[in-house]
C-alpha cells in the first residue's frame, strides 16, 4: 500500500514511486488533497493541461473489515473552482489496496489519437485505447469492459458527458456485482477525466492477497470488535440495513428540510410515496431483481444499497439513495419511485451527479421548461442530454449554469454546486457546513442532521458544521463511510486502533483528527490561492429572505460566526 | 446638479434627495461604486431585490462641452459576481444635467403588474405601466417611446434579453438623433434592469436650460481651450473623426493584437477587409443614410461615430465600433462588415453587449456548433436568441457560459465576462487590466495601447495597467470620453479647470486623481467583500501557456506584480 501510480497523458510515461514516511498515513482525501495542493497551480483551468486527477484509497484499503474500502478522487473542480475531494464505494479501491497502490495521479491530457483506458495489474500497468467506447453509455462501456478484461475487474468510468466536459458529469465505479453506479458524482469530475482522454481506469487484482497488517493479532480483534458493533447495532439493523439511505425521507420531510419544489418549501405532500416505507413495500412487493439490502463496497455488513425493479421484478436502478430521491423527487415535484429511479438510471448511465443534474431540472421548472411534477417530460428532458441538444447541454452543465442561462434567479448552489436535499433553514448546520465547506455545498463534507442542536436555531450550527466537518474529513481519509460512523457509536478509537494494527504505530483519536484538520487547512489555503476567501462564503441570498414555510425561518446563522469556522 | 432620485419599485415610492457637500464632486463612476459600495450587500443576488441599480451623470452633465456627457450605470453585476459601471454616450446624461439630477437609484423589484417605465421631467418622476412595451426589441420600443413622449426625450431602456435575465444583456441609450445604439453593454446590467422590472427610463429635459456655472466667464474661456485643442489635434481629424474606433483594427492587426478565431491568433488574413479603410470607403461608396462621422452626446467635437448604410444606402447600423468588429468580425473569422453590422443590428435590437455575444459566438465555433468565418450561419445563431431557442439562451448567456455549456477549454474570459478585442499577449498591460480591474476583463477600465511600453515585453505593464486604470476611472467620474483624453492631449488640468469654473472649488489634477484612487479602493473593497481577492487576480490560463503565434509569445507578466497593483 505504499506505490504511486504516475501517469503522464501526453507522454504516455508511466511511473511508479514509493511513498515516503511522511505519507505514511496519508490517504484518502488528505492524499488527494495534498497531492492537487503541491502539485497544481490553484488558478489553472481545471479542464487544461495543467489539472491533475488523482485517485487515492483509503488508509485500509485491501482489508476486508466492513467499510472501509472507498475510493477518494481529486482534482480542481471545473463546476466549484475550488479544490474537491469525492468518494464512493464499489470494489476499485479494495483492489487498489491488494495492488498495493495508494494513490493514481492523471497529469497532462493525452495528446492525440482520442482517449485511453489505464489498466492494472499485479503484472502491469499500461495504457490503452479506448476508441471502441467513446462516447458509450457508462453501462454499455462497463459491459464491454468486463467483457473484456474479465467479470472480476474493477472499473472507473466516465460517460458520454463526462467525454463533452459537461459540468455535472461524475465519474462511475463498478460495485461488487459489476454495476457501474457508484459514483464520485459531485464537482464535475468526470469532466476532468474526460478532459485528460481517460475513459476508463480498469483495475485487476487477480493473483493478490489481502495486503500484510503490521499485527495480525491485533488487527484481527479489532476487526472482530468493528464487526461486532456494527451486526449489533440497533439503528444499522432497523434503519441503515432496511430502509438504507431512503429512511431520511421521512425524517427531513417531518423535519422540513425535504427539497420541494425547488427549494421553496420543506416538505412534499406527496412524500409518502416516495419515503424508504414505500421503496421498501415496493421492492417487497416486486420482488424479481428487486432487493432491500446490498453491499455497495464488498465485506460491507451494513448493507444500506438496494436495487429497485420495475413492476415485472427487472432492475431499474441499484442503488436508489436519498439524495436521489430528494433533488429529482420532492425538488421536482415527481412522487413516483419508478420515475425517479428511471431517471436516477438515465443519469447513471449518462455519466451524471444526480444532485447536480436534480437541481439543474427543477430550475428549469422554475423557468417554465416544464411544469413542477410532469414526470414525461422529466424523463424526456434527460433524454435530451443523451441526445445531445442544446438543452441537453443546459441540464448537464448543473443547476448553477442552466439557472443562470434559464434567467433563473432562485438558484439553490455555493460556490457553483447544488445543494444536496436538506434545506439550510430547516437544518442550519448543514447550511453552514454548504456555505463555509471547501468544496461548494456538499452533505458529505460535514452532516449535522444528528447533531445535538435545535436544527432551525442559529445557535451553535457553526460548532456542530466544524465538528462534523472535521468528523467527515477523518472518515474520508480513513476510506471509511459515514454509515460506519454510525455503526460503530461514532467509537472513533476503533479506526485509531485499525491504523495502529495496520501501520504498527502508536495511533489516538487525536492523531487522525490532526491529519483531518491539516488536510482542511490544506484545502482552505489551495482556495484561498485560487481566490477565494472566507468572504466567499455564503449562501444564495433567497434562503436569507424567503421563509421555508415549513419552519416559518430563514437562514439566519451570523456570517461573521461562519467566517470563523476555520480559523477558530 | 445635486438631486439623487430614489426608487423604490417594490412600493412605488419616489423620492429625492439633495446631494450632501460630501458629495459634492462625487459623480459617474465615482458616485454609482459609492452608493453601491455603501448600500448594497456585496453576497447579494444580483438579479435579486437587494441589488440597486444606479444611473449617475458625470462632473459636467448638462455642459455644452465636447465629450463630457457620459452616462455610468453601476450595479453589483450578475455576470461576474463584482461591482460594476459601465458608461455610454447618448444624450441622457445632458439630460440629467439639466435636470439637475445626479443619480437615479432603482431600488427592490417591481412587485406585480409587469414592467414599468421611470419618466422625469423638470414638473415630475413618475412610474408607469409599461406592459405595452413587454418584450419589444430595443429599436421598436425606443420609436413608441419617442412616439408617445415626444422625440426630444432621452431614453435608457432594455431588450428583450435584459426581461429574460440573459447575462449579456446590456442597456441601450439613444443618442441626439433618438438612435438606441449608446450602449452601457457591459457585466449584464440590462439583466439587472430586466430583474427590477424597469424597461426604460426616459428623460424629457423640456424647458429647462444648461445648468449654471459657479464663475461663468472662466467657463466660457476653459471651454473654449478645451474646443481649441480638439479642433486643433490632428490625431482627432486624421483618424478619430475619420475612421473612429475602426481605425484601430488596422494597428492591432499589426501588432498581432487583433483576436482572430477565439484568440488562437492575433493577425486575421483578411483584416483590410473589416478595416476604418474598407468601412471609409464603404460609406464613402454607399453614400445614402451612411455617415463617417456621427456625435455619440451632443455637442462632440470629435464624433467618432459613424453610420453604416448597406449598398442601397440605407442604415445597417450606427455606430459600427472597432470592439464589435474585433469579436464579431476576426475573432469568428467573420470578413465581412455588411454581416459585422448586421449581426451588430440585431444584438444592439435585442439588447446584447456585442463583446459578450462575439466571444459567445467564436467559442460556439471553437465548439463546432457552426464554423469559423460562416457569416450565414452567425447571423442564424444570433436569430437564435430572438426565437428565445436554447441555444439562443446558451449565447445571450455571454461567451463565459456559453463555453462552460458547450464543452469548450479555451474561453477567453476574466471573471466571467469576455475580453474586448486586444490579445492579452501582443498587449501586455491591457491582459494585466483584465487580470486586475475591479470589473474584469474591459479595456475601458485601463486602456495601455499608446502606453509607451514594449506591448510584446513583461516589462512596465503593471504600471502602465495602474496608470491606465487611474486615468480612465478618472474620466469615468468626470463623464467624459476616452478620445477627449487624447483630443486635449493628456492635459488633464483643462478638466480640474472644468471643475474649478463649474463647482467654484480649487481643483488640480491631483484632486481628480485622488478621488479617482478613492473609487478604485472602493471597488476593490467590495469585490474583497463579495468574495474576491488579489488572487482572484488571473488570466486563463491557455493565455500563459499558448503562444500568439503573431507575436510569439505568452502572457508572462509577473503574477506577484500584478498582485501589487491595487497596493502599491
């Protein structure tokens, strides 16, 4: 676990290099972060030359202890011009971990003769050509892919809108089954692996062991206390493993911070239709290809995945999250799950951030494209963008970008990103973690929504963003999901004690933390050069003046107070 | 001259307000970046209702001298996220002088019933209904204005695109004949317009009189030197009044300055077909409505204007400027001037910056939307943008959006907004302009090309650029044009004299300087507070590392010295 892949584009030049000591614990999102902030000068163009796109795994990485494989990748963000980290599960970082591979940098963009896949193995890492899938669907290309190289590789792809740098273009991981609908959705990653000619990075681990633990005893026992806590976990059992993801709908609706109607409101009337009960019915009912429960990273005990059919029990999309449900859903004013999950698929397989793509949608609502809640016409916008047409392009660009093209004036973004679906007046926390995150507004850089805080107060959501900011930055370096965090009683000890059994140093909770402030001021200090400042951080003024209805606030957290954030 | 008229559109309410001693040589640009610097919160939306937009006449408005009846309209601007002023000729400002109104502030937003127009006379300001004139292009409507108010009034008013919150959009002001083609074009103000529900404001200055002077007989003599020099400089007769600005394309091309097919080069092959050669002849040729010589603000001397007939004579368009055929002409490898006019017609009918709408065309070329150099399929595009299609929509966005939605690398934009036609590499000091100014990439903020320095060399451009940037906010505060500069020679004292006779203070160059130094400052603090900082200070980055293969170069000016600017 201590190998740098280097790949230089233009040259075709492969390189190797070994970690030094001081990386040792380096991983994740503090590796990619660091790598961009030394490596890439904060005012280039993020779709030039001069970007790099990094892939890193997480400090465990190869291990089979229960979430803790994902993938973090890198880059300067095209879509928020700050420097951004996205993670997803899916099998590539494991097998980075068995590969020995830490991190896999994408300098300089192929020169000609159209784009590349990066291959890997225990024997070999090369680049190919990938003429035969340009401009593939993501489903289609993997298909090929595994085709080609085996069911068992691991794939990391872009879609069509990723190849036209369109803005919200993700970048799709293959999960334990082959599915390539793992997604480091956010910043427009995937235009930036487009951007350098990289089709796909196709991972083989054929022939490799699960890498060497400094203390296999140890590491041992405490995998076994990590499993234990999670298998007896109450909420993992109840909620995480049988509703996933879906079960919030519920909470933010009754909280009022559901998304609805472009962010106009907090609740959906239609929400019952759309909640984890009903996902949870439906795929009862439809049974077929249909499941509740499904590892998103292979070994995963909490299964929050699930794969939802069509009435005829045949996949539709696996998995359908929250988010998901929360922007193309209650945002758009759609209440039915198969349209969402169609939907939801078409985005998959165009290579697309659902966040992104969900807000971009409901602005053209806003905008008079379509009517709030006109499912046909929502999933024939999408089809636009398969299409190729101008207003194809619009959506795929994001919700900034088509709102501001739509003459839209309520767009709900920080620094060029959507905001994932939980209203900042309803859940104040995440409010300021949007506004004062590194990168654009992202639950995942600091969730608050159970925090101990009265959600609609101003009063200490600026605490809570940096505790969970600093919480998330920790798991995303770890490799580690936020599920786990839950799952193991937010016992953070035990990742020390994983690092301390795997890396055979002494390791407190103190120790990652201070790896995850450093890697926040790391990223604090690559915007700041970009030309950002604190000043850059706030929210779209229509959440200061328009009331959420369902919790009669506007956001109304002190801007001096949020500028304090990281330099407490 | 001392009224500030106060617009409330979310009530209606009128008032006025006399402008305080402090104010006193507050005017122009000096006087909308105060008022929006003081009042408006710099996070604000700019399309939403805590944004102002203010309309400001110069030092002299209401004087019969040469060149000194500019219009600033200053705003926070949606299209680069900083404060804004952009000024333009016409006669609304000699209007306002008579008036004895500085400024006009439009405050909040319409709140039903459709747009409005704002019509002031000497007996009354008032707001009326002007759904009649929803959506009508500028041309149309500016005739039923005239028509209904009488064809002495002046009128500022916006197209079709400032109602749709197009980002390009600018506001059109008619000139002495009732021409609507003065344009402030630049950072979107007509969205702001559009967005506050105003569609013209319109200025009857009947039965006043030019305002008094405080030392009536020094007035006479100062204007009367002032005359002199302008009637007696030969640069004004043999290329202002002659060529106007078109001259200039014959010079950039020869420095290789002239962007040619999206700023991929600085020279055009056919450049002596768009040159203020081939538009003299032209006119000279076509004789009928055409004119080589036309006055912007009544009373000019130099009239640099002119009107561009077609070959039965009749008026194209005026004025055909050097900017617009620089990015509709070369820089879409465009070399015709009739397609130029027309296409420069239908911007000016819609309502669109023709800087933003040429870059928004060349970088739909680079993305293969249409060829470079096809004249017809240009002219569709922008027939696009009345149809209101979505590629329309992608255009009337601006060059920076329009990139970002299309897929393109290479956008040649300073925070967000298009470069005017001089390349950055083959003049220095106007790339650090670009870099630096308070309002993005706009030659009028810092003009450098008679700056005596080596254009192609790093060396002296960042002191060119603050000198540049101090003269021109100085002549934007004054009201005056950028050619009086060089019709009085530089001798900017016949200004301060200007100020001594009009305001009966002490006035030296230094005094104008200072408050010009003042407004820079200003700017500059409420970019910093809007999020912004000398870092945000850059070119894009294809300008570092592409060379102009006219002058075989990059842009290589020190980063570090064009952070010194503002802080010398």
């Amino acid at each position: 676990m201590n190998t740098i892949v280097r790949v230089d584009l233009k040259t075709g030049t492969i390189k190797t290099e070994q970690l030094s000591d001081d990386y040792k614990l380096l991983a994740g999102r503090a590796l990619t972060s660091k790598i961009i902030s030394d490596e890439v000068d904060p005012a280039c163009d993020p779709l030039g030359e001069s970007n790099k796109l990094v892939f890193a795994s997480g400090l465990f990485a190869g291990q089979t202890v229960s979430c803790v494989n994902r993938l973090s990748i890198g880059s300067k963000s095209p879509l928020t011009g700050t420097i951004k980290e996205s993670n997803a599960g899916g099998s590539f970082a494991l097998k980075m971990g068995r590969l020995g591979i830490r991190a896999i940098i994408f300098e300089k963009i192929v020169s000609d003769g159209g784009p590349q896949i990066l291959y890997l193995s225990k024997d070999e890492v090369k680049l190919l050509p990938a003429n035969e899938y340009t401009h593939q669907t993501v489903y289609d290309a993997a298909t090929r892919i595994r085709n080609r190289f085996g069911e068992k590789v691991g794939i990391s792809l872009v879609g069509p809108t990723g190849e036209r740098l369109s803005l919200a273009a993700g970048i799709a991981n293959t999960d334990k089954d082959g599915r390539p609908s793992r997604y480091c959705g956010r910043g427009g990653l995937g235009s930036v692996m487009g951007s350098k000619g990289i089709k796909a990075v196709v991972i083989d681990d054929d022939g490799t062991e699960n890498p060497m633990v400094a203390n296999e005893a140890y590491f041992k026992e405490v995998k076994k206390e990590v499993t234990q806590e999670i298998v007896n976990n109450e909420q993992v059992a109840n909620s995480f493993t049988k509703f996933g993801t879906a079960g919030l709908v519920k909470l933010t609706n009754s909280m009022g911070a559901l998304p609805t109607h472009n962010f106009s409101k907090g609740s959906f009337e239609k929400a019952e239709l759309i909640n984890g009960d009903e996902l949870y019915r439906l795929i009862d009912e439809r049974s077929g290809e249909g499941a509740h429960s499904h590892a998103c990273m292979p070994g995963c005990l909490i299964k929050c995945s699930n794969i939802f059919p069509d009435e005829q029990g045949k996949e539709i999309v696996g998995p359908l999250e929250y988010e998901t449900i929360g922007l193309i859903g209650s945002n758009c004013g759609i209440d039915s799950l198969d349209v969402i999950s169609k939907i939801n698929y078409k985005c998959n397989n165009l290579g697309l951030d659902t966040i992104d793509i969900g807000g971009a949608i409901a602005v053209a609502m806003e905008a008079g494209v379509i009517e709030f809640g006109d499912s046909q016409k929502a999933l024939e916008l999408v089809d636009e963008i398969e299409k190729d047409t101008y207003i194809g392009r619009i959506i795929a660009s994001g919700g900034k970008r088509a709102g501001e093209v739509l003459g839209v004036r309520r767009i709900p973004a920080c620094k060029g990103q959507i905001m994932p679906a939980y209203d900042p007046r309803a859940i104040k926390g995440l409010g300021v973690t949007y506004a004062t995150s590194t990168m654009g507004a992202d639950h995942t850089a600091g969730q608050t929504i159970r925090a101990q805080v009265e959600h609609t107060s101003p009063e200490g959501q600026v605490e809570a963003s940096r505790e969970a900011q600093l919480v998330n930055t920790m798991l995303d370096i770890c490799g580690v999901c936020f599920f786990m965090a839950s799952g193991i009683k937010k016992n953070f000890q035990l990742l020390a004690n994983l690092v301390e059994s795997v890396y055979g140093v002494k390791c407190k909770v103190e120790n990652l933390e201070a790896i995850a402030e450093k890697t926040l001021a790391i990223e604090k200090d690559f915007n700041n050069r970009a030309g950002f400042s604190d000043a850059s951080d706030y929210l779209p003024q229509f959440f200061y003046t328009e009331e959420n209805p369902d919790v009669k606030t506007v956001f109304d957290v002190s801007t001096d107070d949020m500028r304090k954030i990281h330099n407490h």
